[in-house]
C-alpha cells in the first residue's frame, strides 16, 4: 500500500499504513511505525583488544615523551656548552648562556650575580685543568628545567701554581627563553 501525508485541522501529521506495520505508543494515539533496533554482538578476541590497547597508549604517550626528550636534548647541549665556558673562561659564552637575573652561588655561601660570576671565572687567578659534569639528571617542567650533577674537577692557581681538586654536588636552574635555554640559578654543596 502506498503511504501518503495528510495534515489535519491542529497541523498534526497523520500517516496511513499498511495492516501489518506496527504502531509506536498506541496508547497515546501515535500513530508512526515502531522503529525496532537488532542490537548485534561485536566479537573481539583477547589479540585484538591487547592490540588496540597498544596502539592508543602509544599514541597517548610518545607525544609528551618526544617534546620532553627533544628539551632534554637541548639543555643537555646548553650544559655542556656551559661546562666548556667555564674550562675556556670564556666571557661572551659564559654571558650569553646566563640569564641576566642569575642567581650563582658557591660551595662557600658565597651569591653572585651574573656580572661578578662572569668577571670572577674569567679574571685569570685561576685556571681550570679539567671539570667533569658526572651522572647528570635533567627534568624538564614546563619552561624550566632541573639539571643536577656531580662536580669533579682540577684548578690552578695562577698567583702559585697549586692545583686545588674540587669535589661538588650541582643543582642547576634553566629557564627556556623563546626557544633558548638560559641559567637562571646554579647551587653547590661540597661532597
């Protein structure tokens, strides 16, 4: 049978079916066909959900994984850079690595700030022979980063000639600058 629309005097549509259509809320009136969903059973093996489960944890987790490594990197490669500055005495390197608001403290208690660290470790009182940054941690958090290491290296003094082993615990401050990683703050504790 063929189905056509009718609107009555209150604009409510009315529809004529065929004998064999069931009605939705016959009770109410309604008079549209009864729409019966077949709920089908999904089959999944313990293979495929293990699958599955893999492949969005690993999409979840090498995102943040690859961003943080790739900041790593780079103040891995700033630390150095700084630890080779300090062996040349360099003064352009050592600045250009340091905020402006650096914050370097001593083994001693002794506080510089950026200009006096700079001045001092280039002054030519002494040199170093050798620094060793060893079994160094770096934690980036943000747009800063926690570097910590153990200090091992050899001076000379330049006004006798002694060589002065230094022992030392690092605790390292980087803050990311634009896309530039800078020292904010360096502390030492002697070992």
């Amino acid at each position: 049978m063929r189905k056509t629309y009718q609107y009555s005097v209150n604009r409510a549509m009315t529809r004529v079916h065929g004998h064999h259509t069931a009605l939705d809320k016959v009770a109410r009136g309604c008079n549209t066909p009864c729409k019966i969903k077949k709920e089908e059973t999904m089959t999944i093996n313990r293979r495929d959900l293990a699958l599955s489960t893999l492949a969005v944890s690993a999409l979840a987790l090498t995102t943040p994984v690859l961003a943080a490594s790739a900041d790593e990197e780079a103040v891995a490669k700033k630390v150095e850079a700084f630890r080779l500055a300090q062996i040349a005495a360099e003064p352009k390197a050592l600045g250009a690595l340091c905020w402006d608001d650096l914050s370097y403290s001593h083994s001693n208690g002794k506080v510089e700030d950026k200009a006096t660290f700079v001045t001092n470790a280039t002054d030519g009182k002494s040199k170093f022979l050798s620094i060793a940054y060893q079994d160094p941690t770096i934690k980036v958090v943000g747009p800063a980063a926690i570097v910590r290491f153990h200090w091992v290296a050899e001076q000379e003094m330049a006004a006798d000639g002694k060589k002065v082993p230094t022992n030392l615990h690092i605790l390292m401050n980087w803050q990311k600058q634009g896309d530039d990683w800078k020292l904010l703050s360096r502390a030492a504790t002697k070992l």
